[in-house]
C-alpha cells in the first residue's frame, strides 16, 4: 500500500493491554488511536440488537447490508457511531466482545471494517490495535507489535477490573472465556490472529504499562532512524 502516513500496528490476543498502550503510544507521538476491535464489537452490538444468533451466516450476511459503522473522535477519544447512533458505551461488555468474537469470522462483516480501517490509515498517522493488522488490514505499516501475556495474567487484570467496578466475577470463569475467544479469533479461516513475521513481540506478562509504552517507543525510535 502506497501511503505517506506513519502507521502503527498492534496485534494480540483479548486482554494483553493493547489498547491501554496504543492510547498511551498516540497521545505521546501526536498520533491518532484506532481501536479496530470497537468497529467488530458494534457490528456484533447490531447483531445483538436485531437478535441475529451468531450461526446464522445468512441473517449475519443480510444485515450487514443495513450496517453502517463509522468512527469520531471526542478529544482524543473514538467513539463508534452505528447507524448515526453513538454506542461507545454499550459495547464494551462480555457479551458484545464474545458476539464479536463469534461474527468477526465472517468474511462479510470483515471486509466491511477493513476497508474503514485503510482509509483511516491512508489519511493519518495512526496506531490501530487489533487482530489481523501486522498480516492483513496494514501489511507495511512502519511498526508491527505482538503484543501478549499469560491467559492468567490476562484474566487477572480484567478481574480486577470487574471487581473495582463493583462486579461480581470469578477468576477461573473470565480466564476460560480468554482461553476460548483465543482459540476463535487463533483459528478463524479468514485473517486469524498471528504474528507478522515482521512484527517484534512483547510478552507483557511481567512488564507494567510503562515498560511496555517505553519498549514500543524504542522499536519505533529505531525503525524511523533507519527511514
Ligand atoms: O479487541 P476486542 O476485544 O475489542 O475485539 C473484539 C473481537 O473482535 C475479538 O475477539 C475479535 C474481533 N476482532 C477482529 O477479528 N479483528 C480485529 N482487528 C479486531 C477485533
């Protein structure tokens, strides 16, 4: 892809603190942060909605056709807007990211999203976060990170963030749901989750954010000196 922007990706599995870090990663270098996995899980959001059952590839199919998903920003800040509706706050919750799990499989709600995701890149400097950027959606992106950590680590973080907002959660339970939206997004056949071969990968397991935000900025230093 012919393109004067810098771009950024961050591929990992649910949970290993991409998000937190690519935030951290635009505000420092004036970039603009996009959350791909936001555009899958409003998609999924509609899906819900519409009481669509994830199987169902042809009710999935036909209703892609009235989707229309964009992306704002407020401050700094994406905001997903489905249909000209703004749903930033209804989708981050276990059943809209296991829907989007289940329906981010299909070629038909893929395609869509990636298109979006290109033009986005194209225009400006971006860090964008998700499954299949590093492989699919920016395969020259200037900077490709694989970004992981343990399943219980993962579980942990998220189970402390549960129970600081009051949740009522089992550790054991969020760590197996880890394990199989890994396994779905691991083994999809269109653009599963895996690591460019030029993508560098960090294991965040017993890094705080710091240290990750500091490790990325090195590799990105490094690889603008050598442009
Ligand atoms: O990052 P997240 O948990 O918000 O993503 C929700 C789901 O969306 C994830 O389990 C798989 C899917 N997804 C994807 O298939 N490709 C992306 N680039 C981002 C997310």
């Amino acid at each position: 892809m012919n393109t004067n922007t810098i771009n950024i990706a961050i591929d990992g599995p649910a949970g290993a603190g991409k998000s937190t870090i690519a935030k951290r990663l635009a505000k420092k270098l004036g970039y603009i942060y996009v959350d791909t996995g936001a555009m899958y899980r409003a998609m999924a959001y509609y899906f819900l909605q519409k009481g669509i059952e994830s199987s169902d590839e042809a009710a999935i199919a036909n209703a892609c056709k009235d989707v229309d998903v964009t992306i704002a920003y407020e401050g700094n800040e994406q905001q997903v807007i489905l249909n000209g509706e703004n749903i930033t706050g209804f989708i981050r919750t276990e059943q809209v990211g296991n829907m989007a799990s289940a329906t981010s499989v299909y070629p038909v709600v893929r395609t869509k999203l990636v298109e979006l995701q290109r033009q986005l890149a194209k225009k400006e400097n971006v860090i964008m976060d998700g499954r299949d950027i590093g492989t699919c959606v920016l395969p020259d992106a200037n900077v490709k990170i694989y970004l992981t950590a343990s399943s219980r680590t993962r579980a942990l973080r998220r189970y402390e963030e549960l129970k600081a907002k009051g949740e009522d959660c089992e550790l054991d339970v969020i760590e197996k749901d880890i394990i199989d939206r890994d396994y779905r997004d691991m083994h999809r056949e269109t653009s599963p989750l895996k690591q460019a071969e030029d993508a560098v990968l960090l294991d965040s397991s017993d890094l705080n954010i710091d240290e990750v935000v500091d490790a990325i900025m090195k590799i990105y230093e490094g690889k603008m000196e050598k442009e």
